[in-house]
C-alpha cells in the first residue's frame, strides 16, 4: 500500500526528524519526503501503516498533514 500526504514542512532537518519518528512507529515502511514538490509531499509505502495515525503524529510535531487527494 502506498500513502501520500500534503504537508507544510519546509525544511530538510524538520523532514528528517519527522522520518525517524515514523519510523519509530512504523519500522517496516518506505518514508520519505519531497520537499521540491510545492506540495511537500511525504509518501509511505508499506503493509501495516494506517494513514490516520500518520496525519496525527506530523500533526503533534507543529506541522500540518493530510491525505492528498486524487
């Protein structure tokens, strides 16, 4: 299963720490961020994720998150 989100994150060293913390909580997906795309997409690709929980952690750092839409 593959995610992506809309976030607000603009720089490179709040991208990383957000990364590790979702990695922390989901250790067996894909995270990454493009901060170029003026979406500041983060995708995630896995099997045991759930988008919501995704959106709530980026939420409590600061930054807002949502599930882009097709």
């Amino acid at each position: 299963m593959v995610e992506v989100f809309v976030t607000n994150v603009k720089r490179v060293d709040t991208a990383k720490e957000i990364v590790a913390l979702l990695r922390r909580n989901f250790p067996e997906s894909k995270i990454n961020f493009d901060l170029e795309d003026r979406d500041k997409v983060l995708r995630v690709e896995g099997e045991d994720f759930q988008a919501g929980k995704i959106v709530m952690l980026v939420n409590e750092t600061g930054f807002h998150c949502r599930v882009m839409e097709d």
